[in-house]
C-alpha cells in the first residue's frame, strides 16, 4: 500500500522536521534528487532549463541546477519572480556558472520549479507561456504546476509532466492527476506524520486481499454470491454481472431475476432462479444494474437489504435510493453496503454535483449513508465511512464503455461474499477491473464482455507478484 498525504499535514510535519535538522539541509537533499533524476534522464545530453517560481520550489530548482553545474551540464534558468527568487539557491547556482536568462533557449530536459505545495490555481500566465515555449520533457519538482496538490484538478494551464520528483512522502496529486513517473526522495519525514489521508493498493495488497480456495474448501464454504440483476428489457446486464462474479472468485454464483434465461445460456454453472425469493442462501448481493426502478425493482432491493448480508448497489439500486430514501429503512444498521455511483448516480443520490473534490465528494456520500462509496471514473475513489480512502487511477480509458460498471458490480459482489473488508473488496476489484480493460484491450476498443473476460488474466496478472 502506498500512502499519500494532504499538504496540510505534509506542511506541519516539514515544520517540526525542519525545526530539528540544519537550515537548508533539506532543500539541498531534495535538490539533489531532483539533479540525480535529471541526469539518469539526460543520459549524457547536457543541456537543461529551468522554470523558477517564487517559493521553495524555485528554491529546489534553483540548487538543482547547482548540483548540474557541477556535474558540468549546462544550465538556463527563468526567473518567474526575479525579486522574490529564493537567494542562497540563486546565489549557488550563478556562482556554479549557472545562467538566468529571460527566455529558455532550447535544452534537452526542462526543470519545472513554478510552484509546489503552496500552489493555487492554475499556471499564471507568465508562466504559461514559459511552459508552452518549451519542447523538452518535463521534470516536475514535488509536483506538476498548475495542478492542485489535494485534488488533482487543473482548472487552466498546467505543466505536463514526464517524471516528478517528490519529497518526504507522496501526495494526493500523484495519484489523483498524471504527474507521469513518480519518484520519491526520502528524508525522514515519515516519523512525523500521521497515518495516510489516501491510499493506493498496489499489486501485493490486492494479491494478498484476493481469496484463493484451500484444500479443505468446496463451493459453499468459500462464499456465495447473489447477483440481483437485470430485466427482460436489459438481460445484457445481468449476464455481465453474474459472469463477472463467475469469474472472480471460485466457489459459486446464484441469479436472481428476470433474464434467468439469459443467463442461464451463457453461464451454465450459475444457479438461476426467476424471483428473489426461490435463490437460497447466499453471503453476498450485488443488486442493481439493469434492474428497473419499478415497484418490483424496489422489492428486490428491500429483499436484499433485509438478507443480512453486505451488498453491492448499483446503478438502478442507487437511482431507486435517490427516488425514495425510505429503502434505506430495510438495512440494519450493521449491514456492509457498498455503493457505486458514476457522477450523475452521485448527483442524484447526493442532490448535488461532484464538484472539483472527488475525494471529500465520495467522503460525504460515505459519511451520509454510512457505506463505502467507489465513485467512478478514469481515477476511482473509494471511502470508507470510517474515514479511509483508497485510490485507483486507470492506466487506459477502454473501460468506459457500456456495461462496464455491470461487471465491476459482480467483481465486488464476489469479494464481499468471500468476506473481503468491503473497502478493500471495492478497491482490490476496481483495480482487477481496470486491469483487465487494459489487458483485454490491448490498444483497441473493447465490449465490456471482453473486459469481463479478461477477469481471469488481470487476477492473475496481481498474483504474478507473490512470492
Ligand atoms: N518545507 C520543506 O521542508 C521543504 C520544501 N521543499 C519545497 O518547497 C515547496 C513549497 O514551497 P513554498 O511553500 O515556498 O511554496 P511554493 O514554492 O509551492 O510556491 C509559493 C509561491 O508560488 C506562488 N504561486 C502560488 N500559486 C501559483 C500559481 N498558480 N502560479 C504561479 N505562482 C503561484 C505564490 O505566490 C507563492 O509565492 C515544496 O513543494 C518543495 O518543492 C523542499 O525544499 C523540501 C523541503
Ligand atoms: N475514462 C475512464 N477511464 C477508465 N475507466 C473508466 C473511465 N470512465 C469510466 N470508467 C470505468 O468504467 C466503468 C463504467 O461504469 P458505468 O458508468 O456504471 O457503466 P455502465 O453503466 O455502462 O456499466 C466504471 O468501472 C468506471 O470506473
Ligand atoms: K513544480
């Protein structure tokens, strides 16, 4: 798991470090890293810019450019804020035969020093029109400018980022934004901080998380799940659902519903009944896509939420949730419910937009209906109403197509049964699923049915990595 930290807390735990540690060791170790990147990535080209703000961020740019001089590269440096330049670097860096110019000439690598943590808004102008003048790949210092370091939203121009360079501890923006690849410097911040405000599975979490059966295991011991799905209108939706489950977890799958039929033809060992109330038992419900929002769409969720179980809602579920919030009333209190808006589904459950904040949006609904919120998209954001927030950024956007979010639904419903953690069942499933959309399509346009059946070799594609 990798964690991330909010500026907010990043800044206070800088403050006590740098309390205790001699007066501009830090930023020389972070300029440090920044040069050691900047020459692995010149590889013997000698020529750098770099783009200077006002802050400390031009102050690590500033001594990075020292460290390159020394190693005998040639480096330019804009001046954004040629009277607030941080001193000593500026200092160092000329005095190492480093040259400020007011335009950068042409160079093999751009510094982008512009802004770091205490960055507002989008790139001003001025600095805009730096940015755009240079053709190089950018390295960013801490972060890309002109995006937001909590949030990730860039609301005008931005630096695009081919490597960042970031100090003491990730932070939100690299995971919510492409800051391209991320390096970490480290100085012993860790210590000082308190536990993460986000958090990134990576690959052995998920390994770790994802049920495997064991010698003593049969169908039923490992989990049932129930996928309430579908109608005679929309059968489509619960055959992704129901094969989604199918194949992420062993054990055994049960459908409930109208498209019994259709499911049925296209997954002979699922268990299909035509009503909710003949499915039997199971540990899980996946409840939702294309079910309708009829009175007998709101019967089957009641029935569901009354099973005791946890329960994936989606879709359908959701809506029937925004139309008539008297349905919550069928859930105990301690039942586990994980609910999976894409942006309109939030704004009609939430009765208000997304907004900038994707992580405090998600936060709020999972506060407010006390359940685990995977808010979907490129990026996804999944909150616990505990406060715990995990992230999943999409390496490709083949997975938004139709029918997408049906197999999500059935991969959740799956680890919920197998008695997964639901924000780690939610999160573990939004990672196998984005990685099966890459996978399956492999630079070209994908049905959501090759997604879903690209389940298998993402599953085993995260459990390469165990030992
Ligand atoms: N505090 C520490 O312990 C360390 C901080 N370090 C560096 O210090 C940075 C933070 O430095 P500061 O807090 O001085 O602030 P920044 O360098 O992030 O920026 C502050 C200045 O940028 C200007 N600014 C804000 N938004 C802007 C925008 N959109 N466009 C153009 N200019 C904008 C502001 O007027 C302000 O003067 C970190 O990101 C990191 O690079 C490193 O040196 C490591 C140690
Ligand atoms: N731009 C994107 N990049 C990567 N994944 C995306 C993108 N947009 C949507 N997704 C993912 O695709 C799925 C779409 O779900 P949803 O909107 O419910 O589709 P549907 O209702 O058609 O099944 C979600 O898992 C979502 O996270
Ligand atoms: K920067």
């Amino acid at each position: 798991m990798r964690g991330l930290w909010n500026t907010e807390h990043v800044k206070a735990a800088e403050a006590r470090l740098l309390a205790r540690t001699p007066e501009g060791s830090l930023m020389r170790r972070a300029a440090f890293g920044v040069a050691t990147v900047a020459l692995e990535l010149l590889a013997g080209r000698r020529r750098v810019g770099l783009l200077v703000g006002s802050g400390d961020n031009g102050g690590d740019a500033l001594w990075a450019g020292y460290y390159l001089r020394r190693r005998g590269v040639a480096v330019f440096a804009v001046l954004l804020s040629p009277e607030r330049a941080h001193a000593e670097g500026l200092a160092a860096f000329r005095k190492a035969g480093g040259r400020v110019v007011d335009k950068l000439p042409e160079v093999d690598l751009a510094v982008d020093g512009v802004v770091g943590l205490s960055a507002r808004g989008p790139l001003r102008p001025e600095a805009a029109e730096h940015v755009a003048g240079v053709t190089a790949p950018f390295l960013a210092v801490d972060l890309p400018s002109g995006v937001d370091p909590d949030t990730g939203v860039t609301g005008g121009p931005f630096v695009e980022a081919a490597t960042t360079v970031t100090f003491g501890c990730l932070k939100p923006v690299h995971a919510l934004a492409d800051c391209g690849d991320v390096r970490l410097v480290e100085f012993g911040l860790r210590p000082e901080l308190p536990g993460p405000d986000l958090m990134e599975l990576e690959r052995e979490d998920i390994a770790f998380a994802w049920p495997v059966p064991g010698a003593g295991d049969d169908k039923y011991t490992q989990g049932v799940t129930g996928i309430a799905a579908g109608s005679a209108t929309y059968p489509g939706a619960a055959v992704l659902a129901t094969g989604a489950s199918v194949l992420a977890t062993s054990g055994m799958v049960r459908y409930a519903g109208q498209a019994a039929d259709a499911v049925r033809a296209r997954w002979p060992e699922s268990i299909c009944t035509g009503s909710i109330t003949d499915a039997g038992r199971v540990q899980a419900w996946s409840v939702g896509p294309g079910l309708g929002t009829g009175l007998s769409a709101e019967n089957v969720l009641k029935y569901v939420l009354e099973a005791g179980v946890p329960v994936c809602a989606d879709a359908d579920a959701i809506t029937m949730f925004a139309n008539n919030p008297d349905l919550w009333d069928a859930r105990d209190p301690d039942t586990a419910v994980v609910l999976t808006p894409h942006d309109r589904e939030y704004a009609r459950l939430m009765g208000e937009d997304v907004g900038d904040d994707r992580v405090a949006a998600a936060r709020r609904a999972a506060a407010r209906f006390n359940a685990v919120v995977l808010l979907k998209g490129n990026t996804t954001i999944i909150a616990d109403p505990g406060g715990a927030v995990a992230v999943n950024r999409s390496r490709s956007s083949w997975p938004a197509t139709a029918g997408s979010g049906d197999v999500l639904s059935g991969v959740i419903g799956s680890l919920l049964a197998a008695g997964v953690y639901p924000l780690l069942a939610a999160a573990s499933a939004a990672h196998v699923h984005s990685l099966a959309g890459e996978l399956a399509a492999n630079g070209a346009p994908i049905p959501a049915s090759s997604l879903m059946a690209a389940i298998p070799d993402a599953i085993r594609s995260v459990r390469a990595v165990t030992p």
